[in-house]
C-alpha cells in the first residue's frame, strides 16, 4: 500500500518494490509463526518459554555457568528490566540464582544452578527436533548459508543502533 505522496516538501518515502515487500512479508510472518510454534513446543513440553530457554542456554555455554546481567541481557537481545523479571522467574523455580559478582562487587551474577541445568538437558531434545523440522530440515544447505550470512549482517548493522 502506497499512502498518498505528502504536499510539503518532505522527501518521498522509499516505497518496497513487490519482490522487497514478499520478502519482508514472509519473513515477518514466517519469523512470527516459527517463534510462536517453537515456544508452544518448549511450554507444552518442557514447562519453559522460549525465552527462558534462551537464558538457560547462554548461561549453560559460559564459563563457570554465570554472567554478568548486563552480558545475559546483551545476549538474549533483552532489556535488564525484562531480563530481571525472567530471572525472578527462574529462581523461584530454582534454575537460576542470582550473586554479587566477586570481582567487583557492583555487577550481579546470573549462575545456573544444578536445578537449571537439568531442565534444560530435559527440554534440549525436544526443542532440538522441533528446530529441524520447522526450520533446517525445509531448507538446503545453501539456504541455510544464505540465512546466516544475511543474518549476521543484518545483526552487524542493526545492532546498537536505533535506525
């Protein structure tokens, strides 16, 4: 959809041309409807959202299993606010605590615990199958490069800034 041009002066938008905007459009919707059916899984599976699994993960993969929050909440492309309410979450369901960190004494730590880790071992296997057949088993290895080449791109450029 084409709104009509202003009167003005203002510079004219830089419309989507029809192949700009089926791109755009598959990938929103697809991008939307793969995240919503990977969080069903991971909820009706594993009693964790997809967020949550994300923190598992991330904290699972660092070393000594903890991060600072500022580094968790760069990592899951999360605001500290919600990252802290996520965190509240997982150690009321004793997968994650929360320390000062030793180093400095100003950050807090994010640690997962034995508890967290179990859970997670748990839902991996799942969320895995469900990661290849809604996404890597539909595509050839040369689209799966494409996607991450794109992608990291993308993320470069984007990343920090506000566009």
């Amino acid at each position: 959809m084409h709104p009509e041009p202003s009167s003005g002066g203002a510079t004219e938008p830089r419309w989507l041309n029809a192949a700009q905007q089926r791109a755009w459009r598959a990938y929103m919707d697809g991008h939307l409807r793969l995240n919503t059916a990977l969080n069903r899984q991971l909820q009706r599976d594993s009693d964790l959202s997809l967020a949550e699994y994300r923190i598992l993960v991330l904290l699972s993969e660092a070393q000594g299993h903890a991060l600072r929050m500022s580094e968790l909440a760069d990592g899951v492309l999360s605001s500290r606010s919600r990252l802290t309410h996520q965190i509240r979450r997982l150690e009321a369901q004793h997968m994650v605590r929360r320390n000062s960190c030793l180093e400095d004494g100003r950050g807090v730590m994010a640690e997962l615990t034995e508890e967290g880790l179990r859970r997670l071992r748990s839902a991996a296997p799942g969320h895995v199958e469900a990661v290849h057949r809604a996404f890597v088993d539909l595509l050839t290895p040369t689209e799966l490069e494409v996607l991450s080449t794109a992608f990291d791109r993308i993320d470069k450029q984007v990343a920090g800034q506000d566009i």
